[in-house]
C-alpha cells in the first residue's frame, strides 16, 4: 500500500469540506496532484461558491483548477513539498467557552485563554478544535491553528490568548496587549509594577471606569492604615 502523501493541513482541508458540503469528499492521489470531488446536492448557489472560495482560499497556489459539475465540484490540488513538524489534530467539534477563564476590562467582558503546550484540552474544547504545531528546534515556539467560524483558520503563536469577543468571533492578541486591556474577572491588580494612586498609596490594587485607582480599604470606607483615603478624587467630581 502506497503512503499517503497528504499533509496534516490537507486533512484538516477534508474536514472543513466535509462540514460545508454536508456529505464526505471523495479523494483520489495521482503521481502529480490530487483530487478532491466534493457531491453538492446538499447545498444550493451560494454555498457552493462559498466552499469554492473557502478552499482557495485555504490552498492558496496549490489549488491548480476547479471544475464545476451539475451535481459536483472537483478540485485538482498539487502536493505540498514541505516536511511539517509534530502536531497534535483532533476533529473539530463545537465551541466551549467554559474551557476558557472568564476576563474583564473596563466596560467590557470577555472569554479568552491563553496558548500554552500544557492546556490544549482546553484550547480544543474553547474553539471547537484545532491544530498544535510544536517545532523540532530547541526553544522553538509553538502555534495553534483554529477555524474562526466562517471556514478560516487563525494562528496563535505560543503565550498569545484567544479572545471571544462579545459578538461571537474568535480573535487573538499578543500576551503583553491582552494584559494591559483585561485582568481576570474578581481578581484585582495593579496594572503595571509600582502603579500607585489614591493620594500615592502602595495598597493601590483597583482602577474605576475612569481610570482612577483604589484600594480594598476605599471601597468599604475605612481606612487602611497606609494613607487616609481622602485623597482619592474621582475625575467625575
């Protein structure tokens, strides 16, 4: 039996299909190419020019030709000549946003966690799925790949966090920008080392909505033993 030579990412191309045809593609490997026929009698005009677009764009030049039948599309895709790393696949499923911790800003809420080697159970469950690339260099820094929801699928280098926006959509942000907009939720601390406010105060731990700092001790009217609360004024008074 010849080896298949199918690459992890051409795997993933099958699912994706799969998932927007509503039926399984039928793969045939040549010595040059290979062709993906995909059975369009489950989905109508549009989304059949959605799957076309969705697979170019995921080939890129390796798409070499499409061919549109009355009941089919077939797709003639040339072998990908790169030598991948280890990676770690899984069939996509839903989405689960308890996999994530729960994050706020000022003003806005948010589900997000962070791409580490030690959590891809909950990476998986918090995209639905996806593809962990570790390298095989020393000090190498590894990349998750997930479906954005509309066929495409975004990477995020190690230590970014992968951010559920309040309207659904998946984007991702480099760890330094995601900690200056958000902290856990119910968990305060200071912004950056040595931050201070309320009248200078080293027990600043909290920032309002416009950006003033308090303590603990301020929210509940006492005094906290460092400075006499009083020095804090708000911008809005």
């Amino acid at each position: 039996m010849t080896e298949s030579k199918l690459n992890p990412f051409d795997a993933e191309l099958l699912v994706m299909i799969g998932d927007i045809a509503k039926s399984q593609p039928e793969v045939e490997e040549k010595p040059d190419r290979y062709e993906i026929t995909v059975d369009t009698t489950e989905i109508q005009g549009n989304a059949i020019e959605a799957l076309k677009q969705a697979v170019a764009g995921r080939l890129g030049k390796r798409l070499l030709v499409t061919h549109t039948l009355d009941a089919a599309v077939v797709f003639n895709v040339e072998y990908d000549p790169t030598e991948y790393p280890e990676q770690i696949r899984t069939r996509l499923v839903e989405p689960d946003a308890t996999a994530g911790t729960r994050y706020c800003r000022t003003l806005l809420e948010v589900d997000a966690i962070q791409v580490r080697r030690d959590n891809l159970d909950d990476l998986l469950r918090f995209t639905g799925g996806g593809t962990m690339t570790i390298p095989r260099s020393p000090n190498g820094r590894a990349v998750y790949s997930f479906p954005d929801g509309n066929g495409i699928f975004i990477d995020a280098p190690e230590t970014y966090y992968i951010v559920r926006e309040p309207d659904g959509r998946l984007t991702t942000r480099p760890e330094r920008e995601f900690n200056r907009e958000f902290e856990p939720k119910g968990v305060s601390v200071p912004k950056e080392p040595g931050d201070k406010g309320c009248g200078n105060c080293a027990n600043f731990t909290n920032e309002d909505v416009n950006g003033n700092g308090y303590c603990e001790a301020f929210k509940c009217k006492q005094s906290c033993g460092v400075m006499p609360c009083q020095e804090y004024k708000p911008k809005n008074q």
